[in-house]
C-alpha cells in the first residue's frame, strides 16, 4: 500500500460520517463531562436508544424524520430514567450505575424475546433507504482532493456534518447563557451554586437529557450510515471511545469533541493504514509481522496514546478544561 | 453557663415583629460531640448581628444548618416567617437569605464578571426552554451585567471585571463574595467571616460596605473573630461557646459579659485544680537558661496553600529541649499553618525549619514524623474505623518493638486502656484528642506539634487536656502548642508566641504574655478600653454614621 | 457543668441508638434474602434440589469475582483510583498458568502459583509505572478513570496478539467426575478452589486486621494525611496495595480458567460482574465486597432458572442499580469514604 | 464563536468545492485490461471470532497464487478488519471502496455482513462470503451484488434434524450462542426437527460474553434429553466439559455439534488427558468436498493455521470473482456479478481456475465446482445445494465422516 492511499484513507476516514456521528456523541458527553462534571458511562445506551428509535419507526412504515424524532425522544426518555435515581450518587457509584443501565439496554435489545421488535441479534437493517432515496450524487465516487468518497456517502457525510455544526452551535449558544453557567458552577462547585439560588439536581438532569439527545443523534447517523443497527455496536467500548475522543479534544470546550472525534478517527486509519503496508513488507520478508495482527497492535496503539494524552497534555489537544472533581487521587 | 444566661436573659430584647431569622431550636450531633445544640434566638430585621466564639463553638455549623446545607437532627427556624426546616439549599436563597462561606468560594477559570452574573436570581436566561434563544434573555442579561459592574465598582473591582476570578488575592476574593451575594438581591446575607485574610486597608472598606448595607435596610448576620470589627460593626452579637449561646446584646454588654472573655481566654476556675503546673514552669525555665541547640528553629519562613497567597510570611520560632511553647493568635493569623509547615503538609515558599540543626524542609512528612516530630492535627485526628489500639500501633509504625512503647504511652492516657478494642469513630471529642496525642507520642517524640488540643471540648475535657499535655512537658517532650485558650495554654508553658497576619506579634515568656494586657487585645480588640472609655466609643459611633 | 454531661449522655444514647438501627438494618437485609431465597427455591421450576445446585455454582462463581475484584476494591480504597484495566490482571494469570501448563508441561498447581507471582509483579509494576507518577501530578479521578480503560484496551490487545484469539484450555483438570453431596453436584477442582478463595479472603482479611502494614492499608483508606501525619509511609502501602490486588486477580483469572476457556478477553468479560459486586457490596470495603461480589454471583446462576439465559448478567446489573437505589452507598458502604 | 465560524465557513467551502463539480467523478474501475484484479477482503481479525480470521486470509492468498498460475489476473488485496465492530467495519469497508476494489471477500460474521452489506452493494460492489451463513440474508434486497459460496443453515438444519431422527432422538435440548449465526441455525433446526416429529425438549440461548456457562449447562440436563446439540465456537469446549461432569456425556446421550466448533482441536480442548473423551459425538459440516485436499495443501503452505474451518469457501469466493471478470472481459463489478450464476450452473464440470479459464476461453459455459464443490447459485446468488459431510468423532479424537449427504433447497 503506498503512502499516497494511506493518507487519502486517513482522511477520508476523519471526515467520514463515522467520524461526524463520533463527534456528535461527544458532543453530548462533553455537555454532561466536560461541562456539568458527570461521569455519564452510559452513552452508549442513549445511543443505542436513538438508533433503534430511528429504525422501529421507519421499518413499522414512519417517515425518516420521524424516526429521527422518535430517537431523540426515545434517548432522552432513557437518560431521564438513569438521571432521576443516579444524579444524586457520588461521582463514581454514578459511573458504575450508568455502565450498568447502558449494558443492560444492549441485553434486553438482543435478547431473543425482544427479536420481534428490536430484531434480537440480527438487528435491523434496510431503514434508510427513504434516506439515500434523496442522494443527489448518486453512486460514482468524488474526489475531494486527495480523497475519494463514493456519492452515497458523502450525501450522508454532508448532512451529517451539517448536523455537527448545528449542534455545536446550539451547544455553544446554551453553554453562554445564564443556564450554561449554572451548569459550569456546578461543576466547579456545586455548593457555591445551591447557596446562589440554584436548584441543581434540576439542571444536572437537564444535562443529562439533553446530552442523551446529542449522543441519539449521533446513534442515527452511525446507524444510517451502514442501514443497519446492532445491540452489539452498543458495548461499553463504544462508550470508552467516545470518552478517549473528549479527552483528546480537550474536555469542556465546544470544538474539542469534533477536533477529538476527526483527530481520533484520522489517527486510528493511520496507524491502521501504516500497520498494514508494515505487514505486506513483513510478508515479503519472513512474515515477522502478520496482516492478522494489525488489528491487534492498532488497538494498543490507541490505548496508549490515551495514557500518554492524560500523562502529557492534560487538557487534551486542545487545552481545555478537564472537570476538577472535588475528590482527588490522594496525593503522597 | 447555664448561670451566665440566667443573670442576663437576653433572648427576648428583640420583638418578634422585628425579627428576620428566628430560631426557635436547633440541635445537632456529629457521633460523639454536639455541635450545636440552642434555643429561642431572633436576629434583628435591618440591623448587623455579629455571631462570634471561640473555634468549635458551632458557628459554621449553625450557618449550613439555617441555610439548608446541614440537617439538624431536630429544630425549627423561619426567616421572615416562613419556616425553612427541611427546605433545600437554593430554595431558602431564593427566599432571600444568601450566605457565604468562610474558605473563599468562585469558580475558577471564569471571569470575575461572570462570577458575579451567576448570582443574578431568577433569570429568564436560567431556564433551559429560554436560554438557547439569545434574545429571550440578552435585555435581561445587559442589565445584569450593567449592575453586575456597579457592585464592582462599588466593590473596587471594577477594573478585575474581566479577569479570571482565579488570579483575585484573598481580600479581593472576599470583596466579591458579598458583591456577588448582593447580585442576588437578598433580604438578608449570612456572611461568614467576611473579614478573614483580608489586609487592614480592604477590612476597612468591607466593613464601610456592610454598615452602608445595614443603613440601607440589609439584615447582615457574620461570623467574625476580628473583635475590633465585631465591636465597630453590630448592634447586636450572639456569642455561641460549644455549641450553646452563653450569651447576646450590645456589643458593649457582651464584651463585658464575664462568660464570653472566659470562653475566648478560657475559665479561671478550671485553672486552680492543676496547681504543679506553675512549679513545673518556674523549675524548667531555671534549667532552660543553660544554652542548647534549639530541638526546632523555624527561621523567616513564609508558605500557605496556594503560592501566590501566603499564609505565614517571615516567621521565626524556636522550641529548645524540653521547652513548652505556645503560639496564640487570632483566626487566620498562622497558627495552625505553622504547625503543618513543620509537620510538612502545606509547601514551605522560602526559608527554613531546622530540627536539631538539620532542615527537614526537603523530608517527606512520614519521614520527618519518624525523625522525632509528633503531629495532632486539629480535627480528623483519629482513624475512625480503627480501633484504638491499631490508632496507638500506627503512631509507631515502622518502628521495632512499639508494643512497650504503647504500653509507655498507655500509662500516660490510663482512661484508653478500656477503650483500646472500639473504633476510634465511635469516641468523644475529648477521647479522640488523647487517642491522638498518646499515637503522635508513641515514637518517642523529641518535640510534640499540637494544634488546639482543647478545641470543641467541655470545660471539664479542656482541663484535662491541658492536664494531659503538662504530663507529657513532665516527660520531657518539647511541646509547640497552638492554643484558643490563651490563659490555660500560657499558665503552663515557658514561652509564647502571638501571631498576627503570619507574624510573630509578641513574644516573652508565658506568664509575662499571661498578663499583658495586648494579648487580651489582639484577641478581643480594643474591647476593655472600649468599656473604659464610653466617650470615645460614642465618637467612634458617630463617626461612623457621618461616614455615610 | 451538669448540663454538658447531659449532653454526653444524650451523645451516648444516640450512639447506641445509631448501632441498634444498623443492627435493625443488617438483620432485615438478610431477612429479606433469605425470605427470597426460600421463596425462589420453591417456585422456581427445577425444584430446590436444582436451586440449591444453581446457589452453589453462583457460590464457586462469586468467591472468583470476590478474589478477583478485591484489587480494585483496596485500591479504590486507598488511591481513589478506579482501575479498569484490573480484569487484565485476572487474563494475564490464566494466560500464565495455561501457558507454562500446555507449552512446558509444568503441573498447573504450580503454574498458579507462578501466575501469583506474575500478578503481584504486574500490579506492582503498574503502580510505579503509571498511578504513582500520575499521583504526583494530582489528576483527577476522571482522567485515573480514563487512563485505566487506556491501559485495558492496550493490555487486551497485547495479549491478542501473542496468544491469538481462539480460547485454550489447561492441560490437567479440564473434565472431572462430579462428587454429589445431598444431591448437589460438587467438582474436585471446585471444592478446591472454594477452599482457596476462602482460604485466601481469610488470609486477607487476618492481613488487614492484625498486621501492623495491613492496619497501615487501612489507616490509608480512611485519612490519607492523616496517615503520613502519623509516620506511615503512604506509597510502601499503596504499592502493597497494587501487589496484593495484582496477584489476587491473577490467582482468580487462574482459578476461572478451570472451569472455562482461557482467552485474551476473559479478563474483561469478568469486569463488569467485579464491577457490580465491588460496588453494591459498598466501594472500598473489603467485606462489602466479598458479600456484594458472592450476590451476583449466585444472582447471576439463579436468575438462569427463570430468565432467559441471554439476560443473566442483565439481572446482576439491576440488581446493582437496584441496591444503589435503596443504599447510595452500597451494602456496606460507610457515609464518607476517602477524601 | 470565533471557532465555531471558522469551522463553518471552511464546512460550506469545502462542500461548495465538491459541488461545484470540481469534483472529479471517477466512476468505477476501468475496463481496460483483465492484467489486474483489486479485490477487497473484510474478515475478523480482532473481536470475538478473530481466531476465524487467518484461515480465510490464508485461503485467500492460496487462491490469488492458483489464479495467476492458471494464467488469470494478478489479484491485489485489500484487507480490512472486522473485528467484531460494525463502525470499524464500516470504516474499512470505506477505504475498500475508495481503493476502487472489483469485489470485497467477507465478512466473516453474519452480523458484520449485515450491517455492511447495504454499504458495499448500495455503491454498487460485489459482496462475496464464505462464511455468512445466517437465513437472515436469504432474499435481502442486495441488487444481485451480493454472493455467498456457503449455503444458508436452512439446508444444515435440515440435514442435522434428519440425522438425529435417523439416530432415533426423541427429545433433543439445544444449547445455541446468542448470535447472528448460531440463532439462525439453531431456529432452522428447531423447525426441521418439529418438521420431521422429534420433540425439542429446552433451547437455551447464552450470552456470548457470559464467563460461565453451567447454569445454562444444568438448564439443559434438567429437561432430561436423549440429543443434545450445540451451536457455538471454541466456547463449546467448556460447555462439552460442563455436560460431561454433569454425566450427560457422548457415553449417555447423543451429542451434536456443527462446523463452528473447533471440531480438530475439539478433543484434545475438552480434556488433553483422553482424546476418547468424545468419542461418538456427531458433527455436520459443510462439506468440503475435495476440501480434504484443499485443506492439506492449505495447512502445508501455512502450518500454523489453528483450524481451516470456513477456508474453501472463501477460496471459491475469490477463484469465482476472477473467472467471472474472465468471463464478462472486465473488471466491473456488477459486469462481473452478471455472470457468477452463469458460472455455477453451466454444463462444463470444472474444478479450478486453469481448467475453467481453458473451457471460458473455448467458449463453453462452465460448471465451476471448487473446493468446497458444486455451488448452483440461484438467481439471488445463494447456493441452492449443499453438500454436508455428517463427522463422528473417533476414540483419538479424529473425526471420520460417516456419511456425505446433499441437500438442495426445495421450492
């Protein structure tokens, strides 16, 4: 594979509808960590609540855009649910308690019992066709500069980033009002806001909810993109990816997740990319590196490079803000 | 105490009618001690009542209690009739009663401005439906903003507006604390200690502000230590000691009030069933003429917890062999800061602490604990899931054969031995204050650090304390004692030291401390003059009032 | 005077009051379990025989999430860190034990043993390598939080890329005949490894309780400062800390491999059942997590005669969740833990 | 705001560029020559069924090396992990297209397949599998892109309940991993078996992420079964293990497994110490035919293969692809998909590349039957026979086929 194709596929993968979904759902995560201080493990589940919104609705012969509603009501009913008991926990029983819900989601969605509705294991698939009905650039690929992307992803690419930004924007607008700055406080010292008038837990649920619609969002458009919807795709991993993107981009800042999301995505073809030219080089010569074992080291790659961005740059890429929880790791 | 409120039953001198906060009973325990534990107090509309005693009366405690961030174990107390029992913390500020909090509060990595715009109540823009649409709230938000810079102005502040809040000195910090509570609109503002770590020109503007407030119609409650502040500032103090309001008027009839000296400087009474102390004093004072190397000297060190905010700034101290050494002082004057640069935990900025000649600046704090340093610190000084006895072995951790060293300290604390099998959790104040000390002496300490052994104790568990601690200056420990209660702390010990502002004020030997009538005023300012001269007190009034 | 010891008094009654209502508390809580469990044995359709069969299993099951999530427990503890690369410690062990065991014929006992040492060293390692330094720079528990999923996945992958991804097997104790006792079946290797577990629990616990570095570990755990105020050497104690989890997990993955596939994501699979038993037995308490661990493991097996097989660990989640609910502190969880 | 500007106004330029059709278009792979073959691979090289992944590569490369012996193009890869995550599939899927790929061999999971299929035949490319066996594909709308060479578990179902009613089972307990593969198997079974009048005494479904599995184990025995079959991956060891400590043995009932186990290694797994251990046990298999050759020659080019499992099949996917640009003369995808039904039902048996090239180039219509034999895709490109070896596990832990039974889907 030559050097030329790995970059054009780093890229393309950067801004690929993936990563633009990625971004959406760290969108959301950063309103509720990076801003307001929660340790939501849960994504996930609210993502998963979007997608199988989105594909029930139109495979029981809703219109898309009603499916996409249903999706946000759907996660952010969901987020409402873990919200009310949860909030109130300390930081870390509110990690596991999320995890717990957000797994539990995923194994109530691929039970055999619920196969009827939610098409246990198999998932659901064929829900965007309406969708890609509207593509108006066809099936030929394009090339934007060194990248080629076929015309049915990009139509989905475009909206999606479209979508990116609008969030983004709206996030930016209520995180500058007098809310957003309740939401701050209350990470910074929540305290200090209950003694100035503000009812807390309502906000911390607000963010919540409204952070759990972001991630639905994000949950359609991965889902769109491949017309096709998985319990599994909605594992703890995919929560931790989303998390290792946050950090990346720097926690509580409005472009840190979409920088974090395309660096994350653009980082990880690379490697990807380079690993494999690396064992096509390697078959040449005795094999000591094997196609079957990129994968592998590409997922080292990642989990270090997440250490190193702790250990290094703190406030990620991007200097942000990480949320200063009140207990920290006892200092010796 | 109960005796010292019968002479003078003071609870009722304020109408119910002019009554913004009225307690009618609060009672609160923590495991073994209560914290607070009083009946009927009203707290005049419009007027500036000061709440004071010494630490561990209960101040703090009775502040989160009335404002919603502490649940009393049962009580009842309304503000402007209604009753706030059970209400949660942000509905009783808006009803109009906003507080602040002693250790400085603001959120950091924000604007000074935008600290201030946080406490503008009932906004449009706070609602989640409104705040995403700018326009719904932009007119409101400029005019939050115009008096946002007024009070900062007010405050002079107003050239910070757009400066991270994090980069205010202490003073200023505590400026914006009552700006940002009058934000708020109250009715009423608790402030506690408003004046806390801020330097004379700044305390004078605050407390120019607050009577403009009063005169204005504001009812101000604050916890205070400054005396002076108290006596210029109020028209009406509630002097709380363990929990108990012991007593309440004029700041004139409380200052002369017997109880509340005896609560600041300690009882007399409690002083005269230890009589070898003075003995002891005069005997060692006699050996300690012969010159030895100090077994600590601290010399012209400054630190505190944040860098670019000192605490202690330029202080010297020595303690010799053998030597009991109290340090005294105000609230926020560095005692306590000083007794955690030695035991090494707040940073050391410049300077330098020698213990018999080698600096220990750069050891690690077990380390130093190791090398013969004994550390009580103030509160959380036991291990509450441990027993005691596994309380006493981590004193000698690290070291061989502790079990008779145990046993040693054991002899000195009697009273533990039947104790050595509960969790220290479940013990009283006074208990813990010896489970501590007895584990900080079982490594055979050469010089004892103590921070306010008496704190929060009875009269009864005070004496003892103090008792305790003259047992173990028999045993030739060196001792540096930080003490609220001056009497009893300078009657037993060699030499003292008075700080102020992170600075040796006074020093001398305790009984000649003992009796300087300075001490009384650095505690209780000008007060006893005050007394003496009601003339000059009466100018000092009208001044005021032409002030505004 | 008089009214001060009034208050001492009044103090005294509160405290006993206080421990009469834990009493209270502890007593309806195992109450209600056993009123459940009876009342589960007698519905559920394979009779009591096969519900006590089920108990046992989730008993074998429960004492492995026990030793294996203690590390994270103790840590959690002590540091504040909640580590979740520490099911890689528990993968590492089998794959220790499998490896000496097939690849060099070594009698597994001894391979376990091996893989203690292997887990201790690896826990140990981790702390100097990663935590401490990371102490130092005072990080959030977040970003801990972070860096610990970092380490998992990077760990994970290490190990699928050595040993591959098809799962092994040891080479001795794979099938054994079943001893039945009451008519339950009991394993060799499982009564074996019940004795272990407990054995080892015991071991720990006596540690903790008698041992002046165990009393340390948990002088630590309650007031870090305080601690080093008092002359305990907070890092010799973490770091016993990190070795005791390390090899405790390894001694689990080990054990786990005896009565399933060794494989390069067991480890992993394993956490989120550590997780739920670590934190509704209370985070932090080494007893709370014993029991809340032994719950979802026999929840877990239970659950299986009446809930479809696929929703077994669903059941262990809610009833974390469940827990939490009634108990934001877990079972045992105290009101203020460290910091 | 800045920020958030900027990223706008650079988002609507960028997007103004590519519609303002400086974009260039560049449709599909030229026709021009056949010297060159790009084909893309998609397979588990991670996640949980990455111990599936190398045999299938390795097949892969066997077949690239055969076809350009037997004359045919130069076959370039490019591969793509699975690794059990839709979104990473999907990603490689992207680059696989972009590459300008004639056809993408995989995936290996069905569920992967399912949630990339729309990706890769809604652009108009050739899907290609050797190891999607799952109905749910069966029929889906793929616009004639997508191929499997394996047959739909409908047909193993089938010859698995026919075997245990010829064994004499009366009530059979299924024990079957909660996923796309094994589900479909398992409900295809389970029809077939109440089809033929057998009684299916318990099914449990176990979570694939579950450590332990004797709960399940003791859920099956409690229904007291004469058969019991298990459809699952090397996690079948453990169960194997449970069921025999729990006295259900190959000794006391009769025991059923299917491909995915490990079926080679099986024994040797369950106990190292007696490879007797499951002597009797019955395994159906889609068969490999000559696959026994195949898998020879495989496991001598690549000893350290751990299982073949699968790997003729993807060998037939790729041999199939480069005829069938043989045939059409072209690289085009759907050229080439136009002619792979052709190709498996023509009346000219052939049984590798060379010998089909030589008959193409006559002009004859050929009959591809490749190593995993006759393929005769139907008009939506599935296989509409197969050919199953039915496996019974000897005292030494071989296997011995006892009987090769072909099945064909009847309409």
């Amino acid at each position: 594979m030559d050097f030329a194709s790995i970059i054009s596929d780093s890229l393309r993968a950067a801004i690929s509808p993936t990563a633009a979904a990625y971004a959406l759902g760290a969108i959301g995560l950063n309103l509720q960590f990076g801003y307001a201080g929660l340790i939501n493990l849960g994504i996930a589940g609210s993502m998963a609540a979007g997608a199988y919104g989105l594909a029930m609705v139109v495979l029981s012969g809703g219109p898309f855009w009603a499916g996409l509603l249903v999706g946000l009501v759907c996660a952010g009913v969901f987020s409402l649910l873990v919200a009310l008991p949860t909030v109130r926990l300390r930081a870390d029983y509110l990690a596991m308690t999320t995890i717990a819900t957000a797994e539990i989601l995923r194994l109530v969605l691929r039970s055999s019992w619920a196969r009827p509705v939610t098409g246990g294991v198999n998932g659901l698939q064929r829900f965007a066709d309406s969708f890609y009905a509207l593509n108006p650039f066809g099936v030929t690929s394009y090339a934007i500069g060194p990248v080629i992307i076929p015309g049915r992803t990009l139509w989905l690419m475009l909206v999606a980033w479209i979508l990116v930004v609008i969030v983004a924007i709206g996030l930016w607008a209520i995180v500058k009002s007098p809310w957003g700055r309740t939401v701050i406080a209350i990470r910074e010292d929540e305290d200090l806001a209950r003694a100035l008038g503000k009812n807390t837990f309502n906000v911390k649920v607000q963010v919540m909810v409204l952070g759990g619609m972001c991630t639905a969002l994000a949950g359609s458009v991965l889902v769109t993109d491949q017309q096709n919807v998985n319990p599994d795709s909605f594992g703890t991993a995919l929560t931790f990816v989303v998390y290792a993107i946050v950090i990346m981009g720097g926690a509580g800042r409005i472009v840190s997740p979409i920088v974090g999301a395309v660096l994350f995505w653009l980082l990880l073809a690379l490697s990807d990319g380079i690993l494999r030219s690396l064992a096509d080089l390697s078959a040449l010569s005795g094999g000591w590196f094997g196609q079957d074992q990129v994968g592998a080291v590409r997922y080292v790659l990642v989990g270090v490079s997440l250490i190193l961005v702790i250990v290094f740059r703190p406030q990620g890429f991007f200097a942000g803000r990480l949320p200063h929880l009140r207990k920290k790791v006892t200092a010796s | 105490m109960t005796t010292t409120l019968d002479q003078n039953p003071l609870g009722q001198k304020i109408a119910l009618e002019d009554t913004a906060l009225h307690i009618n009973r609060i009672h609160r325990q923590y495991g073994g001690l209560t914290a607070v534990d009083l009946d009927e107090i009203r707290i005049p509309r419009g007027k500036l009542t000061a709440l004071i005693g010494p630490n561990g009366a209960g101040k703090s405690t009775l502040f989160n209690i009335v404002t919603g961030f502490d649940k009393p174990d049962d009580g009842s107390w309304a503000f402007e009739g209604t009753n706030l029992a059970g209400k949660q913390a942000h509905t009783i500020a808006r009803l109009g009663m906003i507080r602040t909090f002693q250790m400085t509060r603001l959120i950091s990595g924000q604007t000074v401005l935008e600290n201030m715009l946080l406490a503008a109540s009932r906004q449009r823009g706070d609602s989640l439906t409104r705040a995403w649409w700018h326009p719904s709230w932009k007119n409101e938000e400029a005019e939050n903003t115009e008096r946002a810079r007024e009070l900062l102005g007010r405050f002079k502040l107003a050239d910070k507006a757009e400066t991270d809040a994090a980069s205010l000195s202490g003073g200023q910090r505590r400026l914006l604390e009552v700006a940002r509570a009058l934000m708020a609109r109250p009715r009423a503002i608790l402030l506690d200690e408003p004046l806390a770590g801020v330097n004379p020109a700044l305390r004078e503007q605050v407390m120019q502000h607050l009577t403009e407030l009063r005169d204005a119609g504001m009812t101000i409650l604050f916890v205070e230590h400054d005396m002076d502040a108290v006596m210029g500032l109020s028209d009406h103090v509630v002097c709380m000691a363990l929990g108990k309001r012991i007593a309440e008027g004029t700041p004139q009839e409380v200052a002369s009030n017997e109880s509340v000296i005896d609560a600041y400087l300690g009882v007399h009474t409690s002083g005269n069933h230890r009589s070898p102390m003075p003995l002891a004093v005069t005997s060692r004072s006699a050996n300690s003429k012969v010159p030895t190397e100090p077994v600590l000297r601290v010399s012209s060190i400054t630190a505190g917890y944040h860098p670019d905010r000192p605490i202690l700034n330029g202080l010297d101290a020595t303690v010799s062999a053998g030597e009991v050494v109290a340090v005294i002082g105000a609230n926020g004057a560095g005692k306590s800061t000083l007794l955690k640069a030695v035991a090494g935990l707040v940073a050391v900025g410049s300077g330098d602490i020698l213990v018999e000649g080698k600096s220990i600046v750069k050891q690690e704090v077990h380390l130093r604990m190791r090398n013969g340093i004994g550390y009580v610190p103030q509160s959380n000084n036991v291990f509450p899931s441990l027993t005691v006895m596994e309380n006493l072995r981590m004193g000698g951790f690290g070291h061989r054969r502790h079990d008779d060293a145990i046993a040693r300290v054991l002899d000195m604390f009697p009273h533990l031995k039947e104790l050595l099998g509960t969790p220290a959790g479940s013990l009283s104040g006074g208990q813990r204050q010896s489970v501590a000390m007895a584990r900080a002496l079982v490594p055979r300490p050469q010089l004892l650090l103590l921070d306010e052994p008496s704190a929060g104790l009875s009269p009864m568990a005070q004496s003892a304390a103090f008792a305790t601690v003259a047992d173990v200056a028999e045993s030739g420990v060196s001792i540096l004692i930080v003490e609220q209660n001056a009497r009893e702390c300078l009657a037993m010990s060699h030499r003292g030291y008075v700080l102020e502002q992170g600075k040796v004020a006074l020093s001398g030997s305790g009984q000649s401390l003992l009796t300087d009538e300075r001490v009384i005023e650095l505690y209780l300012g000008a007060m006893k003059t005050k007394r003496a001269n009601q003339l000059m007190e009466s100018e000092k009034e009208s001044s005021e009032h032409t002030t505004d | 005077m008089n009214n001060t010891t009034a208050g001492s008094d009044k103090a005294a009654m509160r405290r006993t009051d206080a421990r009469t209502r834990d009493r209270i508390v502890a007593f309806s809580y195992i109450a209600g379990i056993v009123a459940a469990a009876v009342v589960l044995a007698a519905l559920n359709p394979s009779g009591p025989l096969g519900f006590l069969q089920a108990v046992s299993d989730g008993l074998r099951l429960g004492l492995i999430i026990a030793i294996t999530g203690m590390g994270l427990s103790l840590v959690f503890a002590t540091s504040g860190i909640f580590n979740f690369a520490h099911g890689e410690f528990a993968t590492l062990g089998a794959l220790v034990a499998w490896w000496l065991n097939t690849a060099l014929g070594i009698p597994l006992v001894l391979t376990i043993v091996v893989a203690i040492g292997i887990g201790g060293a690896a826990g140990y390692g981790s702390e100097h390598a990663i935590w401490r330094p990371l102490r130092r720079r005072g990080v959030s528990v977040t970003s801990a939080l972070v860096v610990g999923i970092g380490l998992a996945l990077a760990a994970r992958s290490v190990f699928l890329f050595i040993v591959g991804g098809n799962s092994k097997s040891y080479a001795e104790y794979t099938v054994q005949s079943a001893i039945s006792i009451g008519g339950i079946d009991l394993l060799p290797k499982q009564i074996v490894s019940e004795l272990l577990c407990v054995a080892v629990l015991a071991g720990l616990g006596l540690f903790l309780k008698l041992t002046s570095l165990g009393q340390a570990i948990r002088a630590v755990s309650d007031d870090p400062i305080l601690a080093s105020a008092s002359g305990i050497a907070v890092n010799r104690a973490l770091s016993t800390v990190w070795i005791i989890g390390g090899a405790m997990a390894a001694l689990g993955g080990a054990l786990l491999g005896l009565f399933e596939q060794v494989s390069w994501e067991m480890g992993n699979q394993l956490l989120l059942l550590i997780i739920a038993g670590v934190t509704l037995g209370g985070l932090g308490t080494v007893a709370g997590a014993v029991i809340g661990s032994i719950l979802v493991g026999i929840v877990t097996q239970v659950s299986v005669l009446f809930l479809p097989a696929e929703l077994k660990y669903m059941t262990a989640l809610a009833l974390l969740i469940l827990i939490l609910l009634i108990k934001p502190q877990g079972i045992l969880g105290r009101k203020q833990r460290v910091g | 705001m800045k920020k958030n500007t900027a990223i706008a106004t650079a988002f609507v330029a960028s997007v103004a560029l590519l519609l303002s059709g400086c974009a260039v278009s560049t449709t599909g792979p030229s026709n021009d020559s056949l010297s060159s073959l790009k084909i893309g691979w998609l397979l588990p090289q991670t996640g949980p069924i990455s111990s599936l992944g190398a045999p299938q590569i390795a097949a892969l490369k066997l077949a690239a090396e055969d076809i350009a012996a037997g004359g045919g193009p130069k076959i370039s890869y490019t591969g793509g992990d699975e690794a059990g995550d839709t979104a990473a599939a999907g990603q490689a899927v992207d680059r696989m297209l972009a590459a300008h790929v004639s056809a993408i061999i995989g995936a290996g999971s069905s569920s992967i397949t399912l949630s990339v299929i729309d990706k890769i035949t809604g652009s108009g490319t050739l899907e290609c599998s050797g190891m999607n066996t799952t109905p749910a594909l069966t029929g889906y709308p793929d616009k004639g892109l997508y191929f499997r060479t394996v047959p739909s578990d409908v047909l193993q179902g089938g010859v698995l309940a026919d075997k245990i009613k010829a064994d004499g089972g009366k009530s059979v307990a299924i024990i079957s991993r909660s996923d796309s593969y094994a589900t479909g198997l398992a409900d295809a079974t389970v029809t077939s078996l109440e089809h033929a009048g057998v009684n299916v005494a318990t099914r449990v479904d176990y979570d694939p992420s579950a450590t332990n599995l004797d709960a399940e184990v003791r859920k099956v025995v409690s229904s007291k079964p004469d058969s019991i079959i298990l459809f699952s991956f090397d996690e079948g060891a453990t169960i194997l293990q449970s069921l025999i400590q729990a006295g259900y043995g190959p000794d006391k009932v009769k025991l059923y497994g299917t491909d995915a186990l490990p079926i080679a290694s099986l024994a040797k797994t369950v106990d190292p110490s007696n490879p007797a251990i499951l002597k009797g046990m019955t395994f159906t298999q889609a068969s490999s035919g000559e696959g026994t050759a195949f898998t020879k020659r495989l496991l001598q080019k690549d000893p350290g293969l751990s299982t073949t499992a699968f790997s003729p099949y993807f060998y037939d996917c790729a041999v199939l692809i480069a005829l069938g640009a043989e045939k059409a003369k072209s690289t085009d995808s759907s050229a080439i998909a136009g002619e792979l039904v052709g190709l498996t039902n023509g009346d000219k048996k052939c049984t590798d590349y060379a010998q089909c090239k030589k008959l193409i180039d006559a002009g004859d219509s050929v009959q591809y039957v490749g190593a995993a034999g006759p393929l005769k895709f139907d008009k939506e490109g599935e296989p509409t026979t197969g050919l199953y070896d039915i496996l019974v596990m000897n005292a030494d832990g071989t296997t011995s086929t006892a009987a090769t039974v072909r099945r064909t889907i009847e309409k």
